[in-house]
C-alpha cells in the first residue's frame, strides 16, 4: 500500500526546447526545435513498498509521468532536478 507523503498543486512548468531523444549530433548541426509549453502539473512524492515514486500529471499523458528512487531524498533530489522543486515548497 502507498501513501502520498508530500505534494505540490498548480506548479507551473514549461516542456519543451529540448534535443528531441535519439537526435544525432553528428549528423544534424542543430536539432530541430521543440515546442514550448507550460502546463500545471501536480507534482507528488508516494511512499511504497521498498522504495519512493516522483509522480507528476500535467493533465496530458505526455506531460505526466513517474520515477522510482529508493529513498526520499533521492525522490526530493529528483523533484529539484526536474522542476526546481526545493524543500520548502512542497505543501
């Protein structure tokens, strides 16, 4: 069984402007661009059996997703990588 351990609501972030994955930089002087996009994303951190799960749904199955870690600062410094979410900001 989960619980939701920590959260945040509403938070604004942008997608996009990346490298589009398997692009090659050998072959291609620049990749071609990505579309920008900000979307609201609810962002939270499950407590699991054997590990912590990063989840975030941005409404859109292409702005949502998941990451496992094994601990909660490891799922902390994932949601900071990600979406600059530091500690003081969650809910």
């Amino acid at each position: 069984m989960s619980r939701i351990i920590k959260q945040l609501n509403g938070l604004n972030h942008t997608f996009g402007e990346d490298a589009p994955e398997g692009w090659d930089e050998g072959h291609a002087p620049e990749p071609p661009a990505s579309p920008r996009r900000t979307v609201k994303l609810d962002v939270w951190i499950e407590q699991g059996d054997g590990g912590y799960v990063l989840q975030w749904d941005g409404g859109d199955p292409a702005y949502s997703g998941d990451m496992w870690y094994e601990d909660l600062d490891y799922a902390e410094h994932g949601a900071l990588e990600m979406f600059g979410i530091g500690p003081e900001d969650w809910e």
